[in-house]
C-alpha cells in the first residue's frame, strides 16, 4: 500500500488547526516540506513535548511525506527557545543519515509564528499570496503530532488519540493523551477543579480558541488545549462578546489610530488586509461591500483585538462582520498584487510572545504542563463523524455491535475529500447520531 492510503484508511488530519485531511494535502509534489513546530498559542505545550519524546517517529514521518511529494529538502520550524528539542532533533537527524534531506531552523519567539503564512516566510522566505496556500510558493505544511501520525499510520495504527494541554488558573496543569471521543469534563477534571461554576474554558490556544458555553462535548483529534480561567478573567470577558456587541462597541469608540492594521501579521507580510478600514466602514455605515473585500485576507489570529487596539475594541469582529456579508453574496477576494514584498517595518513590529502573554493577564499562569500519564476509562465515548474538513464520515457499524479499539467505524464518502474514524476504545455501538456514533465502553479488546 502506498503511503498516502496508509494515511487515508488512518484517518490523519491535521491536528494543529482546521483538520484538513493529510492524504489531501499530499497528492501535489512541492519543494519543501515544511514541519510545524511553532506552538505559539500561549500556555499549550504539545508539540514541544511530543518532539521531545518521539523525535525519531516525527523525522521520519515528516521524511516520509517529504519524500512522497519529491521534496528537495525538509525543515522543522521550532522557537529557538526550546534549546535541548532542537538540540535533540539535530542530533536525531544526523544519527538517522538525513543532514542532507532535513535541517531544523530556529523560529523566534513571536506571535503567531505557527500561521502557516507566517511560517513559510520565516523558514523560506517566500510570500504566500493573498487569498492563497502554502503549495502556490511550493511548500507544503505540517504540524508536529501530525508528522507523528503519519508515522503511526505506516505502522497500521489509526489516529485514535490527540494530545491535550489542560492549563490557565488551576492547581494541576498538564498534558495528557486522551482517547478521541472522551467526554471533555474528563479531561477538565484533571486541573483539580472541584466547582467549575466559577471557571469558565477556552476550547483551544487562549488567542484563537473560542469560548466553551460549558464542559459539554467529546474530544476530537484536532483538540489541542482547555485553557480553563476564572469568569472575571480579561480574556474570558473579552472572548464573551458576541459579535453584535462588538459592532456597536467598535462603531463608537474607534479612533483610527491604525495600530490593529499596523500591527497585523497578515499585513506585515505585504498582504492588503486593513482591518482600520473595516472598523471605518462599520463607523460610516459603508455600504459598497466590493471595497471591504480585504476583510477575506484576515486569518482571525486576535492579535489585534488581544493586543494591537490600544482602545480594546474588536477590529477582527469587524472583518467577521464583513466577511459573512461577502459570504452571503458569494463575493470572493480577487487579489490585485502579482508580487509581494513584507512591508519594511516588519522587524520592528512583530508581536513577542512574553509580551503577549503579559498584556493577555496569562504570565502567572504561563507554566511547565508535564506529560502526565491518565487512564480514561468514561462509560461512553462519543466519536463525531465530522472532525476534519470536508464531507462527514459515513457509519459502517450498527447498533449493538461489538467493536474492538482502532476499528474503522466510519469511512469517507465516494469520490469525496474526509477522513475516516476509528473507535478509540473497545465497546459496544450504543447509538448512531446524525453527526457522531456513541460507544459504551466495555471489555471487548
Ligand atoms: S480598532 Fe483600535 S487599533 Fe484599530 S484603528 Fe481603531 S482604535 Fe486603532
Ligand atoms: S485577526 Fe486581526 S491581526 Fe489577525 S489577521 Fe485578522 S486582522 Fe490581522
């Protein structure tokens, strides 16, 4: 079998972002491959353990998609900071005979040095066009644990288990592997929270992980992180405005200051999004929505509502304002510029994370989540069919049927892009919804 249906009948999606499935992002040939390895959401802490502890299978499923799509040369993006990862992954590299094939370069510690955009600047210095991918400048991207992945699926193992950071303001932070489709209080019980009535969770990273409505839901594999915070917490609040009251809020009080535009990631890179404009349409009530399209080039990083606006006002709302406005008049983003170039006061205007962390009221809370080793054993497990991007996975189970861990219980649809899943755990099919099959968990091993 080749490598890219060992991936598919996996059921590897990327687990660092959206879930876009593996297979998919392979079957075009680029000039590099690129590993994922930033990890710049403040306080999670996956990726820098599992490149610690499983650096050989992450070089050599990181190989082996490069070798896949005829890559001429592999790097690993990874802070500088964590000195003894790159250490150990240089060492590994050279002792596994790929110094000529992989090289790890060090990222700096700025936010969001993991956009794929971002990233594929600082480790090749090409510009993503607007509106484009990574592929475009010949470079395809992927994350650390799903390098990891893809080397399990060589082996025949399904993706069955993610890796989660559980931090923010509680006595236990740390970081666990947890079977997919474990129900997500489980896994927030860790913290050593007793009373979550005061707490509210942050459903991913603290900047671009939405806020939970409670501890309802089962883990998916593209669950990174619960960062779980007080209610009264600057980010809790902050993320607790929807999107009406943040268009009144931003119509009053903008001052055009420009620092939400200035300071913009995407924008730095010499892409057109001015999310300053977006906040003026919004004040002036401007209609003419072919003018606003830029608001399509906004990658929803929060950089400027959780740190650029010195007035604390939600400019990325403002482009989700005119983004579902585009959407619903299926008007697209035509980029103008042919060439692109990173406007000259990049150096100076990146975002460091310490200083993030620091304006996000995170510092206190930004500490070591060890690896720490759980038995998750819930009465049921729920597996949504619907964890990747794409069309949802179809149920080859029935109801009462005994299935056994790593078993396909849904497949991808005919001549459609998905991913299959697998049980997580051995039990029997309790039900079968419209979006997710429910195992009760028994003995069946
Ligand atoms: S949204 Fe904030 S940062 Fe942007 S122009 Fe207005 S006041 Fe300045
Ligand atoms: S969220 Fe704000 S800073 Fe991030 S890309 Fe969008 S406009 Fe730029």
């Amino acid at each position: 079998m080749d490598l890219l249906n060992m991936i598919k009948n996996a059921g590897v999606i990327g687990a660092g972002g959206a879930g876009f499935p593996t297979h998919a992002k392979l079957t075009s040939k680029a000039e590099y491959i690129l590993l994922n390895g930033a990890e710049c959401e403040p306080l999670l802490r996956v990726d820098q353990q599992l490149m610690a502890m499983f650096a050989d299978e992450i070089i050599k499923g990181l190989e082996a998609a490069g070798r896949y799509i005829e890559a001429g040369k592999a790097i690993m993006g990874i802070k500088g900071k964590h000195k003894e990862v790159i250490a150990h992954m240089r060492e590994r590299i050279s002792a596994l005979g790929l110094a000529d094939f992989m090289e790890v370069k060090e990222l700096r510690d700025m936010y969001p040095a993991g956009d794929e955009q971002v990233l594929v600047h600082e480790l090749t210095q090409r510009i993503v066009p607007e509106a484009s991918i990574p592929l475009k400048v010949g470079c395809v991207v992927i994350n650390a644990e799903t390098a990891l992945n893809i080397f399990n699926a060589m082996a025949g193992k399904p993706v069955t288990e993610t890796y989660i950071t559980v931090a923010g303001d509680i006595p236990r932070r740390m970081t666990l592997k947890v079977p997919v489709g474990v129900p997500i209080r489980d896994v927030i019980k860790q913290s050593g929270v007793e009373n979550l009535d005061d707490y509210a969770v942050i459903d991913g990273g603290p900047m671009m992980g939405p806020l939970k409505t409670g501890v309802d839901g089962h883990v998916t594999k593209k669950s990174k992180g619960y960062v779980v915070l007080k209610k009264d917490h600057f980010l809790i609040r902050k993320k607790s405005v929807n999107l009406n009251q943040a268009r009144v809020i931003n119509r009053t009080a903008c001052e055009q200051c420009r620092m939400c535009t200035d300071l913009c990631p995407r924008y730095l890179l010499g892409h057109s999004i001015q999310p300053h404009k977006m906040m003026r349409a919004l004040s002036y009530n401007i209609q003419d929505i072919h003018e606003l399209q830029i608001a399509q080039l906004c990658c929803e990083c929060n950089a400027c509502e959780l740190f650029s606006c010195p007035a604390n006002l939600h400019p990325k709302s403002a482009n989700i304002y005119f983004k579902k406005k585009l959407d619903e008049q299926g008007i697209r983003y035509q980029p103008a510029q042919k060439e692109y170039q990173t406007r000259s006061a990049r150096e100076y205007r990146l975002i460091p994370s310490k200083r993030l962390i620091a304006r996000i009221g995170l510092s206190s809370f930004d500490q070591p989540a060890p690896m720490t080793q759980v038995e998750f054993r819930p009465e049921t497990i729920e597996i949504s069919l619907r964890q990747h991007i794409g069309a949802p996975a179809i149920p080859v189970v029935n109801v009462g049927e005994h299935v056994q861990k790593e078993q396909l219980i849904g497949k991808i649809p005919e001549n459609s892009l998905g991913a299959a899943v697998h049980a997580s755990l051995a039990g029997t099919v309790a039900e079968i919804k419209e979006n997710s099959i429910v195992i009760r968990v028994g003995s069946y091993v």
